[in-house]
C-alpha cells in the first residue's frame, strides 16, 4: 500500500460522521504491555469510535489510575471504569527480558491531574460485572462491540450474572440481546498456547469462549506479533501526552512494540475492509482446561472468525503510527 493512500484512508476514518460511530465497550489488563496503552488511544480518538466504558481485568491500583489518568487527558473523564476487587498495589516487573520498562503507575502519577480518582484511591470504581449489565442495559439491542484485550475474567462474570436492578435478563441472555460482536485478543490460530487464555485463568477464558451466545471474532498472537507500532509516536508525538511517554518508559525512544491490542481495538471499530479479512470458512474455536485453543473447522457454522491482515504487516504497524500521531496530535490541539 503506497503511503499516498495510507494517509487518504487516515483522513477518511478521522472525518466519518457520527452517524457511522460503533459503540465500543474495552475490557483490557492494561499493566504489563503497553500496546494496551496504545489500543485507549486510539479508542478515545478515532472518530469512529464512540467509547461506553472501560474494564480493567487486571486487578492492580496502577492499572486503573493509569486508565483513568489516560481517559481524562483525552477528553474521557466521563468514561467509567471497572475492576474486580481486591486491588493490590503490585506493579509490572520484566523477568523475562530485564528489557522493557513498567509505565502504568508513572502514567498514572505524573497524569492524576486528569484522573477523576484521588491518587491511589480507586473506590469509585465500578465492579466490572455491575458496569457491564448498566452499559448493555442502556443500549439498543444487537448495538455494542465489546473488545477484550486482555483477560476474559470480567466477561465470564457476566454471563454468569444474574438479574438486577439493571436489567431483568441474566447474564447470557442481555449478552445476547445487546452485544452485536465480541471481539477478543487471544488464541491463536487455527491453533496454539496464547498467555491471554492460559497465563491468568484458564477456566474462564475457557467459560466465555465455549459458550458465548453470539458472534466472536478472533485477533490471534500470529496477527498482531510481526506488526509493530508506537516508535513514531515517541519521536513525534506532542509533548505531554501519557501514551507517548508510556511507549517511550516501556520500549525507550524511537523503539516499537507488537501491535495485538491496537489492532484488535482498530478491527472492532472499522471491522472488515481495508486492514482485515476473515481467515477461516465456518467452524469454531474451543479453548481446553488448560488454556490451549483450537479451530474445529469440522463443526457446524457458527458466528465466529478469526482474522488476517488484508495489507502487508509494515503498512498494519504504519497505519496504527499514523492513527497514533494525529490522534495524539488533536487530543493536544496540534
């Protein structure tokens, strides 16, 4: 793809009307990577988006003070946000590499000026479950995309919910009355061992997929781990804005990292077209006890895509860095 019409796609997608906004709830473990940190800026600032909530899965004080301190700066402070109790004050150490950096309570700190929550006070926090059924509740059916980018706790939490002063449907039902697409970060495929299924609870992950009531489509590790993003924004991008010191904390200046959430995020907005495709014909997927998952292309039709890049993985990355640096760009009034 000549950069040419990259930047004409751009334009397009940051000047679509609002009629055309998908309705975009996030549910992210926003700790340990920091393309979480890149999938909320682009959910705050692309024009197609029109974002309900936000849901931490991972239950850490940082993770939610770093969500809230990033939806303020971009103009979100009205977005609310949920995580499973208890918190702890625990942060994100790399014992792997000794390579990448921790970012979610530095955001977090320098940032609490735009955060709606006192600095490690995160009591007006929802409980994940309790958000989910208000937000669903208040929508009109078969409207919502829900893009999970992290853990699927909270979503098994929620089919398993029953009735409430939200809504008088149960969990699978409301589910299935409200949510137009459920997009989810993890597996791979046809098949594979991804840490988003098996590294936090496997039952759960296993709970959502196997028995979620309506359509699932799949970003796996192979799709989002060639393609790499964020080195722009950490030269270009303005001076202040938490996403770029974010990437810059974990990967350092000018380094970037694997695009899994943004893309994720970036399909559950603009769906299918120019960036993504669909790359299976019928079948399923089905997560075992232990996290593993695969493809079971013998089984009947069913709702459910897993997704491959329509454009080369340097164009996806150049594409992300391109939504990043004007998105970033207009949150500062650049």
């Amino acid at each position: 793809m000549q950069w040419i019409h990259i930047l004409a796609f751009i334009f397009a997608g940051l000047t679509t009307g609002s009629n055309l906004r998908k309705k975009i709830i996030i549910d992210t473990d926003l700790f340990s990577d920091v393309d979480d940190a890149g999938a909320l800026l682009l959910a705050c600032t692309h024009s197609q988006a029109d974002l309900l909530g936000v849901n931490i899965n991972y239950p850490s004080t940082y993770s939610v003070l770093a969500a809230s301190s990033i939806l303020g700066y971009y103009k979100h402070s009205h977005i609310p946000i949920g995580v499973p109790q208890p918190v702890t004050n625990r942060t994100f150490f790399d014992s792997r590499a000794y390579i990448l950096g921790e970012y979610a309570s530095k955001v977090a700190y320098n940032w609490r000026q735009h955060s709606d929550m006192p600095w490690m006070d995160t009591s007006s926090a929802w409980d994940p479950v309790q958000l989910y059924r208000k937000l669903l509740s208040e929508q009109e059916d078969q409207s919502v995309t829900i893009a999970s980018i992290g853990f699927l706790d909270n979503l098994s939490g929620l089919l398993s919910s029953s009735a409430d002063a939200y809504s008088p449907l149960p969990g699978s039902a409301l589910v299935a009355t409200k949510v137009k697409e459920l997009v989810i970060m993890g597996g791979a495929y046809p098949c594979g061992h991804e840490y988003n299924f098996y590294g936090y609870n496997a039952s759960a992950a296993a709970h959502v997929i196997n028995t979620w009531p309506g359509r699932m489509v799949f970003s796996g590790a192979e799709l989002g781990g060639p393609v790499y993003s964020g080195a722009r924004l950490t030269v270009e991008g303005p001076i202040g804005d938490p996403v770029k010191a974010a990437y810059q904390w974990y990967t350092g200046y000018n380094q970037s990292r694997n695009s899994w959430d943004p893309l994720t995020v970036l399909y559950a907005i603009e769906g299918l077209g120019r960036t993504f495709v669909y790359g299976n014909e019928g079948g399923r997927n089905y997560v075992y006890p232990d996290g593993r998952n695969e493809w079971l292309q013998r089984d009947s039709p069913h709702a459910q895509h897993y997704l491959e890049l329509a454009v080369s993985e340097k164009d996806a990355g150049a594409l992300l860095d391109e939504y990043f640096v004007q998105g970033a760009a207009m949150a500062s009034g650049q």
